[in-house]
C-alpha cells in the first residue's frame, strides 16, 4: 500500500538532519499514538511515548535547533504490509547513518514494525517500534 509506504518515509525524511519539521511531524500520528524502543539497547534508551504531544517532544529533542546530529539520514529496505479493517501493519529494517555534534559517526541498522489506521486523508502512525539490529562506528572528516 503506497500511501503507507509515503506516511513512513515521509516520518524518516523529517527525522533527517539538517531538515525543519516544524508542525508536520505530529500530523503524521494518531492522538493516541504510542512509540516505543524494543530489544536491549532501545528499550533502555527510548522507552515507551505514549501521546501525539509527547511523541513531538521525544524526536524533537534530537532535531535541531537542539545540538544532537550534524547530519543524519535515514533509508528504508523494502518490508512487508498487511492491511485489515481500517488499519495496516508493516514491517521494515531501516539503515541510518549519523555524525553528531561530537564528530563521531556511526551506522545502525534497525527494525521497525508501524501499525497505521487508515484515515480519510492519509494513514497514520498509532503504534512505532524500533529495535536496532546492528550498529558500528564509521571513520571520517569530523
């Protein structure tokens, strides 16, 4: 289903830095939405957000103006979409490669797994789950 597939990327493009999300972002969850790190690392270092508001205010920390990443950008893998009364659920691995404000870079490759209700106007997000499935720094300018 592309208009899925459109709402996630459009999520990982806004997660990119440099880039101003300002506003868009929580358009693309539900009120209710919940948004959660799964396995060891992200359990420990994101928890469970639970709420639209709180969602925003958990990625935003990580976008500028807040001093995180100098850059940082996302690509998805091809996943799977299963779609059933008024909502989908996929499943992805994405790549992510990072440079903080430190200098150091890093890889990550994650799973995510994203139930969507289908709205009139677009799908989106209720339910994020990342897990980071590997991870290693990269050498390089800094």
């Amino acid at each position: 289903m592309s208009e899925v597939l459109a709402t996630l990327t459009r999520y990982l493009a806004l997660c990119d830095v440099p880039v101003s999300a300002e506003g868009e972002l929580g358009d693309l969850f539900t009120e209710d939405a919940v948004w959660e790190g799964g396995g060891e690392a992200y359990t420990e270092k994101f928890g469970r957000i639970e709420g639209r508001e709180a969602i925003v205010e958990m990625l935003s920390a990580y976008l500028p103006p807040n001093p995180h990443f100098r850059a940082n950008v996302h690509s998805l893998f091809p996943g799977t979409v299963d779609v059933d009364e008024g909502r989908a659920k996929g499943s992805w691995q994405m790549q992510q490669l990072s440079r903080y404000e430190t200098g150091d870079a890093e890889i990550v490759i994650a799973r995510l797994d994203v139930t969507f209700r289908l709205d009139p106007d677009r799908p989106r997000i209720s339910a994020f789950r990342t897990e980071r499935l590997f991870s290693a720094p990269l050498s390089g300018e800094r």
